[in-house]
C-alpha cells in the first residue's frame, strides 16, 4: 500500500541531498589547490624556522627554509607564493630607501625561489612598511603626519621594477595610494617587463584583522606611537560603494587582477566586483582571519578543518576566482590525500 504523504508538495528541496551522490552532482562551488595562493614569511641568516607567536602553524623562514617550503608547496599542487620580509630593525629608516636596495633580503629571497621552482608563480608585495621605522606603507610629508602619495608612488614604481627584474611573476601593490598601478604599470613596461602582471589590492580595507601580520613583519609599532592607523589611505570598512570606485580606478589603470582584503568580512565587496569587472577577482583571507579560527580551535571550541573549509568556500561562492589564505598548505595537503 502507498503511503500517502502528509503534505503535497511539488517541490522537495531534500530530493537533491538524500544521498552523497546527488549532492556532489548539484555542488555549486568547490575549492581547489588550483585556487589558493600561499603566504611566506622570510627573514635573514641561517636561523631555523620561528612560529608566529599571534599565527600558530605560520612561520619565519631563513631562505633556504622557504625553498624547501615552495617545493612542497608546488609538490601538493599550489601554484603561487606571497612572500614577505621581515627585516632587522637596524635596516629600517623613515623613508624605507632598503626597498630599493637591489640585495635587499626579499630580492634575494625571489630570486632563490624562482631559480628552485621556475614553475612556481612568485607574488611580491609592493609597499614600504617592512622598511619604514614608522610602519607606514610610504614616506611621510614634511610635518610628518600623513603619508605622501606621489613621493611614495615614485619609490613603489622603482621598487615593483626591480621585484620584477628578480623574477617576480605577478607584483602587488598593496599600499592603496592613489595613482600607483598606473605608475607601476608604466614603469614596469620601460624596464621591459611587459609580462609581468600586477595583482592590484585593489580595495583593500583599514582592517583591525591585521594585527597578527604586523607581528610577523613587525611592522605593528609606529615610532612613539601605539597602534598604528592607516585611515588616510586604506579603505574606510563602512564603505561598499566606495570601494567599488576605488578598484575600477585600479582596472583602469592596467591592473591584470583585482583583490579584496580581508576577505571573509568584505564577502559583500567581493561578490560586488566580481560583477562589476571580467578581470580575476582575488581575495585575502587575512592573519587575523586565519588566528581567530586556529584560537577558537585550540580552544576546542570550533572544528578547525571544517571551519576553515567553509570559510574558504564562503569567499570562492563570494566571487573570488583565487585565495590567498596561511591555509593554503593544509587544504592542498588534505586535499591530495
Ligand atoms: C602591508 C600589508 C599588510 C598585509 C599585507 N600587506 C598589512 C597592513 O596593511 O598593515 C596584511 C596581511 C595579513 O594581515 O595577513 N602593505
């Protein structure tokens, strides 16, 4: 005898999750390796590798310690690196001049990767807050209370050329002055470096999820100040439309790829720009980020694995075509298994 059923219902959401099959036949989004973009950090000397006090499983490497670690990144399948430097105080000044050194430690550091895994696709971050005492991404006007934005723009253009001349596949600017992927654009295409493209932080907000990142790079400490405020250049959080304007500028300007940062709490911003332009949309999901859900985890009061999965998910559904994310070894690692 069938069994008549309660309700009458032509629509049966339920039909389509009754078993794993059909839920794998409907899934709309998926995160891959292919997708994800790894984090380094680097510093100088021979010194084994030192976890981030605020970033647990984060870690400074010497040079030699960031090869071996691009290799087995490229190995699980991840096909970029972001690397950034941690600098010894006594190589920091006000205006940031050993960003322009051409043997500065991320230099060498590009060109140690590149030559040990061509294949291996190198982000370089453009700005001067590794190298600035103040921490500030660009050099200060002359009362010293804001940063100045076309001194700054004539640094960063130098500065995206010779990351570009040590082999770097994609620079990324990510200090949000005005004019910058334009200026870095033209100065790239005078050095002949018409390949390398430029992955613009394109609305990249004055976010509080920084903070573990300032620790790594030590960037955290303005001079005689406490906690350092970027409002006169990053994005006001409050503001969706005005990031908006603020990334078509920089596609205007040549960008080849645009991101959001950070990324879980901008899912709005990303899924506004991957409508509004055709070119990659890239979101950062920050330091912060990232420790909030290794200290939950630690806490026993989240599902690490599961948690961080759907927080990537959530940025791909969002709209990112790419993640950088300090996961990125561990999904690629559960991933392959
Ligand atoms: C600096 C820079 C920052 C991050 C990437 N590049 C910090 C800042 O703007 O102060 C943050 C990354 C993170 O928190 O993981 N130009």
């Amino acid at each position: 005898m069938p069994v008549t059923p309660t309700l009458a219902l032509l629509q049966r959401p339920r039909r389509l999750r009754r078993t794993a099959a059909i839920r794998a036949l409907v899934e709309e989004t998926r995160v891959t390796a292919d997708d994800l973009v790894a984090p380094l950090f680097v510093v100088d000397g021979k010194a084994a590798p030192e976890e981030i006090a605020s970033m647990p499983g984060a870690f400074r490497l010497s040079i030699a310690d960031l090869v071996k670690e691009c290799r087995a990144l490229h190995r699980l399948g991840v096909r970029a690196v972001a690397l950034f430097p941690k600098l010894e105080k006594s190589l920091k000044t006000p205006r940031g001049a050993e960003a322009i050194n051409p043997e500065t430690l991320i230099l060498r550091a590009i060109r140690a990767v590149k030559k040990a895994v061509p294949e291996l696709l190198v982000v370089a971050d453009i700005a001067l807050d590794p190298y600035t005492t103040h921490g500030h991404d660009g050099v200060l006007t002359a009362d010293g209370d804001d940063v100045d934005n076309d001194t700054t723009v004539a640094a960063l253009a130098e500065m995206a050329v010779l990351h570009a001349e040590a082999g770097t596949d994609l620079v990324a600017p990510s200090d949000m002055m005005d004019g910058r992927v334009g200026a870095i654009r033209r100065a790239l295409d005078a050095g002949g470096h018409t390949g390398t493209a430029i992955l613009a932080y394109a609305a990249k907000f004055n976010s509080a999820y920084y903070g573990p990142f300032r620790e790594a790079v030590g960037s955290a400490q303005a001079a005689g100040t406490t906690l350092l405020g970027k409002h006169t250049y990053q994005l006001n959080p409050a503001n969706r439309r005005e990031a908006l304007k603020d990334a078509l500028l920089d596609e205007a300007e040549g960008a080849d790829l645009l991101m959001v940062k950070p990324a879980g709490a901008y899912l709005d911003v990303i899924s506004d720009l991957r409508a509004a332009t055709r070119l990659p949309v890239a979101a950062y999901q920050v330091s912060g980020e990232y420790s909030q859900i290794q200290a939950a985890a630690r806490l026993g009061w989240l599902d690490l694995r599961r948690t961080r999965d759907e927080s990537l998910l959530a940025i791909k559904r969002a709209g990112a075509d790419l993640i950088l994310t300090y996961f990125a070894k561990a999904v690629a690692t559960d991933l392959a298994d």
